[in-house]
C-alpha cells in the first residue's frame, strides 16, 4: 500500500472515530460514504461497496469498544436496554451480513440510501422533556425495542453497519431514553451488532484486511477522545450535529443513486 492511501484511510478512520464516538453511533453513517467517495478523488484505489461495507463491519467493532469504555462508569449505561436491543440487532446484524452476498452494489447502496432517509426524517421529530427524565427512572416497552432492534439489525448488516445511527433516533423517539444515556447505550448496543455483521462480513469473504487495519487503528485512538467530548457537549448540540450528518449523507447517497 502507498503511503498517501494510507494516510487517507487513516484520516478517514480517525474523523469518523472522533464523531462517532462523541455521537454514540458505530460511524458506518460517515466513515461509508467517505472510504467509498474520498480515496477516488485523490487518485487511489476506489473501493467497490461490497468492500467498503467489510472494511466497516471490521471498524465498528472496534471504535464502539473504545467509546463504551469511556461511558463505563456515571449511570450512563442502561444495561436492561443494552441487553435487550443488543441480543435482538446480534441476530439481525448476521443475517443482513451473511444474506448481503447476495446482493447487487447498487442494491446495497440503495438499502443503505433508505436506512439514512429514514434516520434523517427521524431526527426532526420533537424530542422534548427526554432529558428531564433521571437515569434511575427511565423506562421503556422491552419487547418493542428487542423488535425494532432485529429489524434495525438485518438492514445495517446489509451494509456493514452496526446501526447506532438508526438506533439513536428510535432511542430518543420511540422508546423515550434521555440523550446521553441513548449515547453511550446505542455504543454497547453497536458493539454487539458489530460481532454478528463482521462475523457475516469475514465468513463470506467480504473484508479487506489492509485498510480494515488501518481504520481499527484510527479508531483505538479517536473513539475514545471523542467520547469524551461528547460528556462535555450539549445534549441539543449533539442532536442538531448527529442530524446533519445523517441529512448530508442521506442527500449524497440518493443524488448518486438517482443520478
């Protein structure tokens, strides 16, 4: 590998760490459209969806580890939610892995243009009183998020993700979770979906080991950082940059695919 791809994978593992860690989300929202977008405008090699989805299941395991570890401790972790979501999006993330080889690129990135649309239109819905609400009085219905969590899993598994960025919205809208709690949940949930999409990413040959390196090393050292940005900031300045970012993605990923 040349040196300056190597840097951009690099850059691209580290701003996507960074954010993803500070934002509670795994980063495949971000680091997706960048490895399949940035390394082309730089004349390197451009990666095909079906590798940008690997290298990105490999990622995201690794970059949630890292965010969880900095919210371990504070009450921040919802251990019945984890739980809950976690085993559900585990068992949806394999199957949308393993089924993906199936699949067609622009089926792929059509997928991933509705998950994004839909996390986008999410995120716009009024979300008040949530963090009033104390971390040892937070309830939820079980049963529906374990549901919404299977479904979340089989389409992020589709394309590599872990799904924090479809969790997070469902999180705060649908069942409720105060913000920074639905942070550092949705980085516990995201490591256990990661396990069932990398494992359906490796077994059915879809990673590319250099670059996926690469970018868990970005990740060791940016999640955590930014995670810890993230316990500083605003919770409304969290949700207003979390939905732009799904907004600009959304926007790019449908523009190329209509065009």
């Amino acid at each position: 590998m040349e040196l300056g791809f190597i840097i951009t994978i690099f850059l691209i593992g580290f701003i996507g760490s960074y954010i993803s860690g500070m934002l509670g989300i795994g980063g495949s929202i971000i680091k997706y459209p960048m490895l399949l977008y940035i390394p082309p405008l730089f004349g390197l090699a451009a990666f095909s969806a079906h590798e940008v989805s690997g290298i990105s299941a490999v990622q995201v395991f690794f970059s949630a580890i890292g965010g969880v570890w900095v919210y371990r401790k504070g009450g921040f972790l919802n251990k019945t939610l984890i739980g809950y979501m976690g085993m559900s999006i585990l068992i949806g993330s394999f199957i949308g892995g393993v089924s993906s080889k199936l699949m067609t690129e622009a089926e792929i990135n059509v997928i991933y243009g509705i998950l994004s649309l839909f996390a986008a239109v999410m995120m716009f819905v009024p979300k008040k009183g949530i963090d009033d609400v104390p971390f040892n009085q937070v309830k939820f219905n079980k049963w529906l998020a374990a549901i919404l969590a299977l479904i979340v899993g089989a389409g992020a598994g589709i394309v590599g993700a872990a799904g924090a960025f479809l969790l997070v919205p469902i999180m705060l809208i649908v069942l409720k979770i105060p913000t920074r709690m639905t942070i550092a949940s949705s980085l516990a949930i995201t490591f256990i979906s990661s396990i069932g999409a990398t494992i359906g990413k490796i077994t059915t040959g879809q990673v590319e080991y250099g670059p996926a390196l690469i970018m868990v090393a970005a990740s060791l050292i940016a999640s955590p950082l930014g995670a810890m940005a993230g316990k500083k900031v605003n919770t409304k300045v969290l949700r207003v940059i979390l939905a732009v970012l799904i907004v600009i993605t959304a926007v790019k990923i449908w523009v190329d695919i209509l065009l």
